[in-house]
C-alpha cells in the first residue's frame, strides 16, 4: 500500500512540474505586461500604463489587425475547402484517396522555411496581386489550414454512421436535404475545432509569413520577432495577454457550443484533438 | 393497400430470390436465421439497395422493376423504416427527431411540431419531447423511431429486427408496448426478426426465409402445425423428419421408418413427405414395448434440459428425437446422459404432409 502511495504522489509531483514548465512563460508574459520599466526583461513595479501605450502604438496595432484579417480570410477558405475535402475523403474513397492524403500529410511535414521560400519564388513569378496586401499572406495560410482542417473533418465524418443519411431518405428527405440537415450539423464539431485550430496556427505563423510578406505589410508575430533583437515593451506582453485571453475565450464558446448541440466533455476533448 | 414483391439480387456468392404479397392491413413477420436474406429485402423495399430482378408493387404503383428500367428513390416512397439501432439524428431532440420527415416533406415548422407533439403524447413521451437521444432509454428511444416513421403516414411500416437491440429485461415489457402501437397503425406492415417469440407475438402471418429464400408461409398455427424445414421445426420445438413416403410409411435417407397417420384431410399422396412429432407424443420405456405402438425406436439418451415443469431429453437413434417429459418420469426412468431406452410413438400422433 505504501508503495503505491509513494509512486502516487511522486507522479503527482511530477505532473506539477510539467504544468509549471509549460505555463510559467505564459504566466511570466501576463505579469510583465503590469510592468512599469519599459522593457519585459527587468521587472521594476507594478503599472498598467503599457495597457493604455499600446492603443497608441499604431505599427502595433496595424499589425493586430493584418494578423486578424488574415487569420479570419484564411480561416474562412480553409473551412470551406477542408470540409468539403474531408467529406470527400471519407465518403467517396477510391483510388485518389491515397494520393490526396500523401499530399496533406507533405503539406504539414515540409519544413515551413522550404514552404516560404517555394512560395516567394512563386509569388514573384506570378506578380501583381500576388506580391501586394494581404493575398500572398493569406494564400500561405489557407494551404496548411484547410490540410489540418481536412484531416479533422475527415475523422469525424469517417466516425459517423452513413446510415443516417438513409434514415434521412427513409424520411423523404432529398439528399441534398439530407446532407444540410443530418450531416452537416452532426461533422460541425470538427469543423469548429478545425477553425479554431486553423484560426491560431495563422495567428502564430511567423516562418513563411515572412517570406511572402509585402513590403510594408507586418502580422503581429513578425512585428514582435523583429523587435527581439531591440527592446520588447511591456506594450507587447499587454497585447499578448490580450490574445491569450481572447484564445481562452473563443475555445469556451465553442465547447459550450458543443454542449449545447447535445456533446459529452470527453467528445468535445476528442474533438479539439482531431479524433 | 397492398404489396406485392419479387426482390432478386446477388451479394457476392450469396444469391436472395424471395417473393411474396402483403395484403391490407396485415402485420407480417419475415422471420429466419442470420444471414438469410431477411435485412436484404427489406432495404431493397425502402428503396436502399436496388434489386437486380423481379418487381416491387405496392397498390398499382411500381416502385421497382428493372427489367422496365423502374426505380423510385427511397426519399419519394411512401415507406416509414425502424432500424434495428434506430438511427436517432443524435443531433436533434426527440420532438425534432419526429418532426423531420414532416419538415421534409414541405410541412411548415409550427404544423409539424404541433403534430410531432402529438406523437410524442401518443406514444407516452410527451415529457421527454426536449431529450436528445442519448438522454432516452432503449425502449423509448425506439418509440421516438415508431413516431418518427409513422408520423409521415407511410402506407408501408418497415421495422428491423426491432428488439435486438434492447435487452433481455426490457424486452418482453417493450414488445408489448410494440405490440399495442403496430396495433394503433393501420397500414401494411412488416418486421424483421430472427426470434419466433417477436415474430409471433407481432405479426399476423410468419414469412420464413432461409438461404435467400422463401421456405414457409403462414400463421403461427399452420407454421407450428407443419413446419417445412428443420429450422422451423427447431423453432417451434417440434420434431422434423424427411424422406419419402409410400402408403403413409416414411422412409427417412437414414433408413429409419415412421408409420403415420394420413394427413388431417387426405392420405399424405406418395413421394417426398415430411412428419412432425410433438416431443409431448413421444414416450420413452426402460424395455422394448410390445403394444399397439407402431413406432418403437431403441435411443439412447444425449443430454436432459431440465425446466420447471418438464424435461427435454435430446435422444439419438434411428431417428433422431427430442422427447418431453415430466420431472416425474425422469426420476422413475433415472435416465441420464448414455441411458438407453426406447422411445414409442403412436402413428395417430404423427402428421405427415408433402414436402411441397
């Protein structure tokens, strides 16, 4: 019994570690964005004047928005392509099937400095539209997003009993009706997870985005790299702390969205997951 | 309203011919072992798999003929279906669930809840209208199916297998249940079961198939009175025996002989014949009987299924057998697995009718 106790807590004690490993730089960041010096890496006392600079600072707050824009445009396409290749993928398999996937798992395995430099290149030979605003950015984004969004829709749709869609029929349901309301609503789990992972893997993208980004045009990702060889001020940690909040808010909406449309806890875990 | 239907169709090796008539009104049972087909002919009448050959008809309205280049899709035939598992939309609550086929058949909203609600009453849910699926019981979630199909007011009801899916406890509480809502439907109807108690207590008339194949029709009484093959025999518990039969004497490929009476009408003519025993008529001596008895067979005791207020004793020999007898006579033969004995049956307890 002793044994069992000991193992027990050591793995308690092992699983705080972990916990403070991942979380302590997040939690570090938070705190920095109350600090009164103007940089995050002395910490003086405690001010919330940094949370009022960074409205003011319009290179910062530019990039917010082309981040947002972005992240909203690619997110958009990546549902719609990703859902239907999903729906694709597991209800009319065949011999493309293979194919297709072999390209979505290259999609997500190329090294993201391989992606960029191919898609500058490209971009430069195409020109025009292609080298100016936010289309080049966006373009890079909806690659890899609507790959994960692909895979996640296909899990869910491969899990679901197409035998429904004949319960529908028996219903005198037209498959069109069939489709809008049986399976769409029941594969829209995992195509919410799917768009908020697409949402925050375009927020985050720093690599490739900065390869085809036009001049003049910054994410907040890469407006945050290129201050880490200067100063980084607390004005940045405050929008950070901004993003993280509304990441934590954003994934509660869905999970009570979930709920409502009728999902356990352990299915919406496995949804956000991909399963 | 009524059905008529041919379903051809090849699945692989396995080859499914059946046809057969629903008339108005009637419950039939098409009843068989797993793997014969029974699920087949249904999805081919909902219109969910195409058959390659014959015809389906219900009224003068073909809904299936291949060789007339005839299908009607499973969406615009006028067929309400109870799967086995049911095939709840997890997604929408009971009251939705039952309304759906309403909504799609162009109903408007508030009509079809209002109608839908009134299902749900009927079928003693009115309370669990707001439920998601998962939040239902297995016997309620299959009176949601029942409303749902019959909401639509299909002329035809197709229930599949529609109490394997619950169990062994809730069954015989929600086949009664079943039992008083089919009742309340006044179309054809027709369920999939491979239980002869489901079978019997539902339907009106029982449709045996077995190996794709039609192989009896009938009520419950003519199907227990002449059973047709060994798995119906084995269904209703009787005893079947094959062969061919000259001047009332059954000669089976064993070579055993059965003296039967002639059949309840007419002498049995003739020819290929089959004879059932009740295991009830048959009666088991420690020594040769020297009676009137015409069939006396030495047997030798297999295994004894002890029940409350009988014995079943699965006897080999010439023939066959299974006898019933009571706890009594068990004790007094103190028969055990390897006894030997003989076993007597009267000929006037036999029923021998022709094979086809």
């Amino acid at each position: 019994m002793k044994r069992y106790f000991t193992v027990s807590s050591a793995l308690g004690v092992w699983t705080g570690a972990v916990i403070v490993f991942l979380f302590t730089p997040i939690a570090f960041l938070v705190a920095m964005s109350f600090n009164d010096y103007k940089s995050i890496f002395k910490w003086t006392h405690f001010s919330t004047r940094w949370w009022g600079h960074m409205m003011q600072n319009t290179s910062l707050t530019s990039s917010v928005r082309v981040s947002l824009e972005v992240a909203f445009v690619s997110t958009a396409l990546a549902l719609i392509l990703g859902t239907f290749a999903g729906l694709a993928l597991a209800k009319r398999p065949g011999k493309w099937t293979a194919g297709f996937v072999g390209i979505i798992l290259l999609i997500l395995v190329t090294p993201e400095i391989v992606d960029g430099a191919g898609q500058l290149s490209w971009f430069v030979l195409l020109g025009g539209p292609f080298r100016t605003g936010l289309t080049p950015i966006v373009l890079v984004h909806t690659v890899f997003s609507s790959a994960v969004v692909t895979l996640i829709v296909r899990a869910r749709v491969a899990g679901l009993d197409e035998r429904l869609e004949e319960a529908a029929a028996d219903l005198f349901a037209t498959p069109r009706r069939a489709f809008f309301e049986v399976t769409l609503p029941l594969v829209m789990p995992a195509v919410l997870a799917g768009g908020m992972l697409a949402f925050t893997l375009s927020l985050d993208n720093v690599v490739s985005t900065s390869f085809v980004s036009p001049a003049g045009v910054t994410t907040f990702p890469n407006y945050v790299f290129g201050l880490s060889g200067g100063i980084i001020r607390p004005e940045v940690a405050a929008m950070a702390t901004l993003f993280i909040a509304s990441t934590l808010a954003a994934v509660g909406l869905v999970a009570l969205a979930l709920r409502r449309g009728g999902q356990s806890g352990t299915e919406i875990a496995a949804t956000f997951t991909g399963n | 309203m009524s059905l008529a239907a041919h379903v051809s169709l090849s699945l692989g090796t396995f080859d499914l011919d059946v046809q057969f008539s629903v008339e108005p009104g009637e419950v039939v049972a098409l009843l068989g072992p797993n793997g014969a087909g029974k699920s087949t002919v249904l999805r081919a009448l909902a219109g969910l798999s195409p058959i390659d050959g014959g015809r389906i008809i219900i009224d003068d309205t073909v809904l299936d003929d291949p060789a007339a280049d005839v299908f009607v899709n499973a969406d615009a035939r006028l067929i309400g279906v109870v799967f086995q598992d049911y095939l709840l939309f997890a997604h929408l609550s009971a009251l939705e669930n039952v309304a759906f086929g309403l909504r799609a058949r162009g109903m408007p909203r508030a009509r079809a809840r209002t109608i839908a609600t009134e299902w749900l009453g009927r079928m003693g849910l009115r309370d669990h209208a707001d439920h998601r699926p998962a939040q239902l019981s297995g016997g309620q979630a299959q009176r949601v199916a029942l409303a749902r199909a019959l909401a639509t007011q299909p002329r035809l009801l197709l229930l599949d297998e529609p109490l394997a899916a619950l169990d062994a406890g809730t069954r015989a509480e929600v086949r009664s249940d079943l039992r008083r809502h089919l009742a309340t439907f006044a179309g054809m109807r027709i369920l999939v079961t491979h239980d002869p108690i489901d079978a019997f207590a539902l339907a009106d008339r029982v449709i045996v198939i077995e190996g794709g194949r039609v192989s009896q029709t009938g009520s419950l009484a003519e199907v227990t009175a002449q059973p047709r093959s060994r798995y119906v025999a084995d269904l209703v518990g009787v005893n079947l025996l094959s062969g061919n039969i000259i001047h009332g004497v059954l000669t089976t490929a064993a070579g055993a002989q059965i003296v039967s009476s002639y059949g309840v009408d007419a002498p049995t003519p003739d020819g290929s014949a089959l004879v059932s025993i009740r295991p009830q008529s048959i009666v088991l001596h420690p020594e040769q009987p020297l009676g009137s008895t015409r069939n006396v067979w030495p047997v030798t005791v297999i295994d004894i299924d002890q029940y409350a207020d009988r014995v079943r004793v699965r006897l080999d020999g010439p023939v066959p057998l299974v006898a019933e007898i009571t706890p009594g006579a068990l004790a007094a033969l103190s028969l055990q697995p390897g006894s030997h004995v003989w076993a007597a049956v009267k000929a006037s307890e036999t029923t021998a009718y022709p094979s086809y």
